[in-house]
C-alpha cells in the first residue's frame, strides 16, 4: 500500500498569506499612527480637546470649546458683488441662502458668566439649493494669538488650573508669551478688548485665510467678515448682576425685528501672509459686500438646531478653498473629537437628561 501524500501548501499559497498578514500589520499600524498610540508624545486631535477640558472643566454634551452659546436661524442674501471672484452658488445675485447659526461665547464652561471674556464668536451653516454646505467658525477678534496645533496645544497647557490653588499659575502663561513673539499684536488687541453687552453690535472675523476661485479657475485669497448693521450705541457695557446677558440682549433684540450682518470679502495684496493666522492684513486692502446675513429667530443650544451642527471651517462649497494655513486642518480634527465626545454622551438626545439638568 502506498503511504498518503502529506498534504502541503504551495509555496505561492504561504506568500499569499504572508502577504495578507503584512497588509494588515499596515492597517493596524496607520490606524495606530493616527490616533496616536504608537507615539505616546506626538499631538493628536484627543489631546488637544482633552487639553481644552481640562482648562474649561467636563460638561457632557456640550462643545469642548465655545461651550456656552445659542443657536440662530435666518438667511444669506447675496447682492451679486461677489459672483466674479467665485463660482459659490450663493454668492449668484439675488440668491437667498437658509443659514443655521450660533453665537457663543470661547472656553469650555457652558455656565461661564457673559462678562468672563471679552471675546464672542459667531458660527455658520449656509445650506445650499443644490445640497452643498458652507460652515465657518469666526471670532470677534482681528487676529489669533498662535499659529500652529503645537502652539494653540502648549497655550491650553500654560493656562491650565493648578490642582493647589485651581487657579493657572500666572508665571506660565508669562513663559508661555514670552517663548511666542508672534502673539504680540493678539495680546496688543487684547488689552484694548472689553466683553460686549450684546452679541449682534459685534464684527465677527474668519481669521484664517481661504481661497475663492473665479469661473475661469483663478484663485483669489481672501479673509472675510460679518459687520453689524447694529450701531454700537446703546452698547453700554453688560448688565451688573446677570451672567446671562447676551441671550437676554438677544431676546429683547430678535422682538424688535431681525438682525444684520454684511459678510465683507478682504483680498490678500501681493506678498500678505494667507497661511498664517497672526499676521492682520493692512485695513486697505480690497473689500467686497457680498450681500446681508439676516438673523430673525433664536433657539436654545441644548435642542436647538445648531446643537449637532459641527462648524468645521474646512466644508466649504465649489468657488470656495482652504489655503495651507496649518489651524485649518487642525480646527477641523479638533472639532471632529469634540463633536463625537459631546454627541456621544448622555444627556445628549432628546429623551435622556438635558445637559442643563445635569448641572449641579
Ligand atoms: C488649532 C486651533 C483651534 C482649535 C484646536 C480649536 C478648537 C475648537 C473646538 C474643539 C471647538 C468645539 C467644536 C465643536 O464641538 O463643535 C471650537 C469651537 C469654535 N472655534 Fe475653535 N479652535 C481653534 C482655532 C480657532 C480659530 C482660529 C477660530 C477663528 C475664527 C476659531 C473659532 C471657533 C468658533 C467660532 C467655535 C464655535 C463653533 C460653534 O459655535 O459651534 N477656532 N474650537
């Protein structure tokens, strides 16, 4: 009797699974790569959002920063002055675009008091007819202090808390300024800076820069800009006693009729920086009123529309583009982390505990 033939794999068929193995090993690499396992030190978009918590504290539901704020609802009319510099559809003339918004105030802490920063912002969603979506974060504030992720990531750590005292200690972010000379026409700014007693007499800036592209394909670097229609007057400082003026203000305001912005395109001269968000372009340069944001309905963030609105500044529609400016990409992987924390926690969904409830 013949002895049975001991069955082997081809040679090929090991290297197949050789092969299959090392693909992946490589996946399993990238993905360790990316979210930061591999090098325990390299900056991830966690450790800046845990960075951010650990200076505005841990309020579930709520955005890691720019916490506290209300969501807007109204539209973008455009006049038409901006169609020649880019093929965006709602920049066409007599083009009305619904827009969902939030006006907020920077800092983790949801039940920060108004009058804590002297700073507001203003965020965006424009939803396109034809399904696109344009969504940016802007700041009443001409300039941003640092202009990278490592930089912004090293500032949260110079002014974290100190466990002793809860209060950051004063020598680190004097260290911190100190090593980053490119914060010092954001700490010139600053010190001239008073908190608003309103939101809506506030001019809200994209800071970064971005790209507009032209039909016949040129580009055009532009910062832009929502400028109040609302007179400063009557701005006569906050409320003493309530730290909840701003939605209060806006109340009161949205009852007398709408409000409006005119969303002010600044073009770049030859040679101004467009990658870097700490340099102000000269008050010169061209500007163009694209048209008029008009705001006519408040509602609260904690079921409001804009609650599960992520503001990442990079979605932008055809005829707009990010430029290289390094914040760009970093905001939008920060701003991913956030959201996914906050939509992912309780008191989050309709049905389960609102996050104000949850507040001691
Ligand atoms: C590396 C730099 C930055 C980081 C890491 C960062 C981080 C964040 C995070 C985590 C949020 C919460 C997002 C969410 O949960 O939806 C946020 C909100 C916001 N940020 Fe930034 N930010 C940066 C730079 C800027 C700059 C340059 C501006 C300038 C205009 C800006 C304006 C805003 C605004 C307006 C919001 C509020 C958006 C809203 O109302 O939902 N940020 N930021």
């Amino acid at each position: 009797m013949q002895e049975p033939e001991t069955r082997r794999p081809p040679a090929h068929a090991a290297w197949r699974w050789a092969l299959i193995g090392l693909v992946v090993a490589g996946f399993a690499a990238a993905f360790g790569y990316v979210g930061g396992w591999l090098a325990p030190g390299r900056l991830t978009p966690k450790r800046i959002v845990d960075a951010l918590q650990a200076n505005g504290g841990e309020h579930p539901g709520y955005r890691r920063n720019h916490a506290k704020g209300m969501c807007v609802t109204g539209r973008f009319e455009s006049n038409g002055s901006l169609a020649t510099y880019s093929t965006a559809p709602l920049f066409g003339p007599g083009s009305s675009t619904p827009v969902v918004g939030r006006l907020a105030i920077p800092g983790g802490n949801p039940y920060a008091a108004d009058s804590s920063i002297p700073i507001r912002s203003f965020a965006l969603r424009f939803d396109l007819a034809d399904g696109e979506q344009w969504r940016t974060g802007m700041n009443a504030m001409p300039v941003f202090p640092v202009s990278t992720a490592k930089a912004f990531y090293d500032l949260q750590v110079a002014t974290h808390p100190d466990p002793a005292t809860g209060k950051p200690d004063p020598a680190k972010p004097k260290a911190f300024f100190a090593a980053h000379p490119e914060t010092a026409a954001f700490l010139a700014w600053v010190k001239t800076a008073r908190p608003s007693a309103s939101y809506v007499t506030e001019t809200y800036e994209s800071i970064n820069a971005f790209y507009l592209r032209d039909a016949a394909g040129e580009r055009h670097a532009v910062r832009w800009k929502a400028v109040p229609e609302q007179p400063p007057a009557g701005d006569g400082g906050p409320a003493a006693g309530d730290p909840d003026f701003l939605a209060a203000d806006l109340a009161k305001r949205l009852g007398e009729g709408p409000l409006r912005w005119h969303l002010r395109m600044v073009f770049a001269a030859d040679g101004d920086p467009v990658d870097d968000a700490t340099k102000v372009w000269p008050d010169d340069r061209q500007t163009v009123d694209a048209g008029t944001i008009v705001i006519d309905h408040m509602e609260a963030q904690d079921d409001g529309p804009c609650r599960d609105v992520n503001y990442d500044p990079t979605i932008l529609p055809r005829g707009i583009e990010v430029s290289g400016d390094p914040l760009l990409v970093a905001r939008s992987a920060a701003y991913a982390d956030s959201y996914l924390r906050r939509t992912s926690e309780e008191g989050h969904l309709p049905g389960t505990a609102s996050p104000k409830e949850n507040h001691p």
